[in-house]
C-alpha cells in the first residue's frame, strides 16, 4: 500500500471514528460497568434495583453476576473482581481483616420452606429438630420428608444453628448423615425443594418472592413470616443483608448505594420481601 493510500486509511477510520462518536448520546468508553454478585438471597431484589437505577443514570450499566455465596462476595469484593459484593452473613476475623466496606442494607425472613404439595402451614421448633435430628420422617400425609442441606460454612447453615441448642446439634446429625440432599447455593437449594417430594429446606422471603420455584415458607411458631404480603417484622429469624466494597469505590458505585438505601430503593425492596434499613 502506498504512503498516500495508508495516509488516506487512517484519516478515514479516524473521520469515522469521531462521527460515530459524536452520533452517540453516550460514548462507550464513557459509560460505567458495576460488577454486582454474592449471596443468592440477594440477587432478585438486586436486580431490580440496578434495573430502576439505570432508568434514572443510562450511563451506568451492570452486570448482576451468578450467586457465588457471601464467601464468594468477601474474597471477590476484595480482590476487585466485584465492586459491589452482597453478603448474609457478619464477616470474620479473618475476613474483616480485608478492609472492605460493610453496608447494611435490608433484612429479611430467614425461612424454612417445603415443597408447594407438602400438607403442612407450620411448624414448631421442636418439629424442626426433630426432622433435622432424623426423628420425624414423614409428613401427616404419609409421605417421607426429605432434607434438603446447606453446606456447613453456609450463612444459612450458621442462621438455622442459632435458632436453639436443640437445632445447632440436629444440624450436626443432619451434616454427618450419609445420603442427604446438598445444594451448594440459594438458588439450588429452592430448585431441589421444588422438584424433591416432600422436601423441607432454607430459603428467605425475598428469593422466594422473586424467584419462580413454586415453594412456600412455613411459620414457625405460629409465626409467619409473611403478614399482608410484606414481611413481618414479629418472625422470629432474619437473615441481614449488607453490601461489600472497597474503601475507594467509584462515584457510581456510591451513588447506586445511596439509591438503595434511599426511599425509592426502600419501596422496592418492600415489595420483594425485605425490610429496608434507612439510610443514614
């Protein structure tokens, strides 16, 4: 090619270039991507969140990723792989030793669900001892309950031990069974309930709500969880829900914190089964 020719080349693509560039309402490379993962009870209410804040900012976009559970969130938060890490549980010595930023944002009914079928509306905390300890093997219809577990270190696991003694040494006995049904994330956990018979699992309020495993949560107590299709403050457990980031977090990704917790942000949250925790 001839130096006239390749002179021409470049003040083309270069002309092209900054006509497409000045057609565009917003440049590309202007635009902002927020990395959004973790914890799987989150994810639902999270994405419509980002969905309702990018009506209001179009040149900020996000990537909500898979559930990668609130482990997941800490080591990813922390090595930049995420910029906004959503997280169920308190962070450990260890984890805390991170530096990231901790933000609370909503609480939720940590629930005990079964399959939509299963004949039951309730159960006590002695009942759920005893099904987790392996001594109440079958609903009132005859059907046999099948466990569905959460791995030992999962904020769930951790949730569902502190509700008694009783239930922190059932879910030992339920951990060291052989032949338990495992699911490894939120997500898989109302999957195996719904498509297991008679199956009884964790789950919360929110992913239930928002997702469309058909799975209902059971009260406890004679406590519901859900009172006037909202969640109610009286039940008993809750998870916590809180966002990760670094100390230096952009504009965008604070500006998206401060939606969350501002009215608008709580409103929705609301009506996916959470109680929003105001902003300060």
């Amino acid at each position: 090619m001839s130096p006239i020719l390749r002179t021409f080349s470049a003040r083309t693509l270069f002309s092209l270039l900054f006509l497409v560039a000045t057609l565009l309402p917003t440049p590309l490379w202007a635009q902002e991507t927020i990395r959004i993962g973790g914890t799987g009870t989150g994810l639902g209410s999270m994405t419509l969140l980002a969905s309702a804040f990018q009506k209001k900012h179009p040149d900020i976009q996000f990537r909500i990723m898979p559930s990668i559970g609130s482990s997941g969130a800490i080591q990813a938060t922390a090595a930049y792989a995420l910029d906004i890490g959503l997280c169920g549980r308190s962070l450990n010595e260890k984890e805390a030793g991170l530096g990231l930023v901790v933000t609370e944002y909503a609480k939720t009914p940590f629930v005990f669900a079964v399959r939509k079928d299963v004949p039951v509306a309730g159960l006590s905390t002695g009942e759920l001892v005893k099904i987790y300890r392996g001594e109440m093997q079958a609903w009132p219809n005859g059907e046999w309950v099948r466990v569905v577990l959460r791995p030992k270190s999962d904020a769930d696991t951790i949730i569902a031990r502190s509700i008694s003694p009783g239930m922190n040494t059932a879910l030992d006995i339920a951990l060291a069974r052989e032949g338990m049904l495992m699911a490894a994330t939120n997500q898989e956990s109302n999957e195996m309930i719904d498509k297991t018979s008679g199956s009884i699992g964790f789950s919360t309020l929110t992913q239930i709500m928002n997702e469309n495993h058909p799975v209902k949560a059971l009260a406890i107590d004679g406590v519901d969880p859900v009172l006037n299709n909202s969640a109610n403050k009286q039940y008993p457990f809750m998870k916590t829900l809180s966002l990760l980031t670094k100390p230096a977090a952009s504009s965008a990704v604070r500006r998206f914190i401060d939606f969350v917790r501002s009215p608008e942000g709580a409103a929705i949250l609301r009506k996916t089964g959470n109680i929003p925790m105001a902003g300060k």
